[in-house]
C-alpha cells in the first residue's frame, strides 16, 4: 500500500503571492517630488508664488526710484532716527507682501487661467504670447470695477483719459509677474519643477541693489543735488504776494505789512480750518534757524491773523507757504511772489 506523501509546510507559512500592487492596481511607491508633481500637477502654487516675489521685486525697484527721483524734487524731508526708518521700511515691506498677494489673486491667476481657457479651444498649447494677451483684458477688467466703485463713493467719475492711464499703467506693472508665473506653472506642469520664486526673488535684490548704487552715485559725486528750500534775505521777502485768487500781502522792508483779500484759516467748531477774508495792516518779520532764514513772521491785527510761513520753491520762483487742516494733512496754503516788470 503506497502512501502519498505531501511537502513539508509549516502551519504559519503563507502561500506565495502576487505582489500587493499587482492585486490592488496600485503604482509603485513615488519619491516626495513625485507626489508634489501629482498632488498640484496645474502649478497653481509655483505660479502664485513667483508672482507674489515678481510683484514685490517691481515694487521695491519702483519705490526705489520714486524716492530718489523724490529727492530731487521740493518734499518735505526725509523721516530722522534709526527706529523711525527701520519701522517704516518694515511697514513699507509688509504692505507691499500683502498687497502683491491681492494682486496676483484678483489679476495675475485669473489672467493665466483666462489664457488657458482660451488657449484650449483651438486645441494650442498655452504659453507665453496667450498670458501676454490676457494680460489687457485683465487690466481692463480691473479698471472698470475699481473705477466704478470710485466713481459710485464720489458720486463723479473721472476724466475717461484718466482710465486709459490707470489701465496702461496696471498692465505694464502684470505683463512681467504674469510671464514670470506661466513659466513657473509650466515647469511644474511638464515635471520639471524649479524655484523660480527664490531666482526672481534674487534677481529683483540684485535690480533694487543696483538701482540704489547707481542712485547714490549720482548725488554722491553731485550729477543730481538734493533739493534744498531757497536762501532768501529780508530783502528777497519784500515785495507783493499772492495766492492767485486775488489775495495777496504786501511786505514791506521796514517790516509793515498790508494784507489785502489774504485767507485766514481759522477754526469753525466743526472741526475744520475755513477761510476768511483778511485786510489790514500789520507787521513781520524773517524767521531764522541755525542763523538761516527759514521763512517769516507775519501778523495782522485787524483780523487776528498770526502765522509763520516756511519758504519753498526756488530761488527763480519761491514760495511762501503754511499747512492748513489738521497737522500732517499735506494741505497748503500757498503765495507766490509778484514779479514786476520793467518796461
């Protein structure tokens, strides 16, 4: 009698099997980079980013340039003190985060998605002429909602020319962070995938770097000079001032004064500085800082009148002047020197 004998297996042994990915369909294992390719496989976060460092880029060479160019220009002086400047670039810098990132969700995204969409339709692969197209459409878009909403708190729109300005103005300050942005987003759409936040991010330093070099060359070796208020003498204070509205003051060199139509801001109770007629006669005299004329004195008692005027403009064409409102408030009234002229 033949006795069928079968293999040895252990009772916990397990049977051969196919690999698990094989039973249940699943691809192998990915790599980290891998799996960020598949998770954001649009590029939307590669995209929003570059267009975030781009914007910022632009802002800082921009600012840059208006500062300089500021300097320049009658202003009303730099802010003093190290904690002052440090606060107010660390505000200056988180606003402009914050304000890029509005930007490029509100402009930037929607005109890369607008060229895809319409870059789709003829079956064309969407690149870098298609979000240069959009580009326009965006910038109008956006002009005619936020002009539109101006124009509804004020109750008047603005000159039509003053649109046209805005909307050329917006576009050339999307058309670069856009074509920056669809690179990045195509990069990681074609699994090529590349900081290119961190290259803009350095390129726009080394832009403001050298922008700022060439800035401070040009006042340091005095190509440029920064503004400074004219020197005028009591003799150059003397003459007939005016507002342009048919106010004006006559300073005398021996220090009288004759107001004829001169606004007097004076305090309603309401809460804002309205203007007065002033007439009468009065006196003045220079205002002197550091043993330098800085402006005058000038007071008319008929109207109760009393003010210290700072001088600006130029030496051709200088100004008297004093702020009106609430401090800070950048509003001025201002006189102008009559020029007689010999016949």
């Amino acid at each position: 009698m033949t006795q069928h004998t079968e293999p040895d297996t252990a009772p916990d042994a397990i049977p051969d099997a196919a690999p698990a990915d094989a039973e249940t369909g699943a691809e192998p294992e990915e790599t980290p980079r891998a799996q960020k390719r598949v998770m954001h496989p649009d590029g939307f976060g590669a995209a929003f980013c570059t267009s975030m460092a781009a914007l910022c880029a632009e802002a800082a060479v921009a600012g840059t340039i208006g500062v300089l160019v500021l300097l320049s220009r009658e202003h009303e002086g730099l802010p003093h003190g190290l904690l002052v400047i440090a606060g107010l670039v660390f505000a200056v810098a988180l606003l402009g985060v914050l304000v890029s990132g509005f930007v490029t969700a509100v402009a930037v995204m929607p005109a890369l998605a607008l060229a895809r969409t319409v870059a789709r339709r003829p079956g064309r692969r969407e690149g870098p002429l298609w979000n240069a197209a959009a580009v326009p459409f965006v910038s109008a878009a956006a002009v005619a909602v936020f002009g539109g909403v101006s124009a509804l708190g004020s109750l008047s729109p603005a000159a039509p020319l003053k649109y046209l300005l805005w909307w050329a103005c917006l576009t050339a300050a999307l058309l670069p962070a856009t074509l920056i942005a669809g690179a990045a987003g195509r990069r990681i759409r074609e699994g090529r995938p590349v900081r290119m936040a961190r290259r803009v991010a350095r390129d726009g330093v080394i832009a403001w770097l050298a922008v700022g070099a060439v800035g401070a060359a040009a006042y340091g070796t005095g190509a440029v000079e920064v503004y400074q208020p004219p020197r005028l003498d009591s003799a150059q204070l003397a003459g007939v001032w005016t507002d342009g509205r048919d106010g004006t003051v006559k300073l005398s060199a021996d220090g009288t004064a004759v107001a004829d139509g001169l606004d007097n801001y004076v305090w309603d109770g309401t809460g804002k500085d309205r203007p007065k007629d002033c007439d009468g006669s009065g006196t003045w005299k220079p205002v002197k800082d550091n043993g330098k004329v800085r402006g005058l004195s000038l007071r008319i008692s008929s109207c109760e009148l009393g003010r210290n005027w700072s001088v600006s403009g130029t030496g051709k064409e200088p100004r008297l002047f004093h702020e009106i409102g609430k401090p800070g408030s950048g509003k001025r009234y201002v006189l102008t020197k009559v020029v007689g002229h010999k016949n």
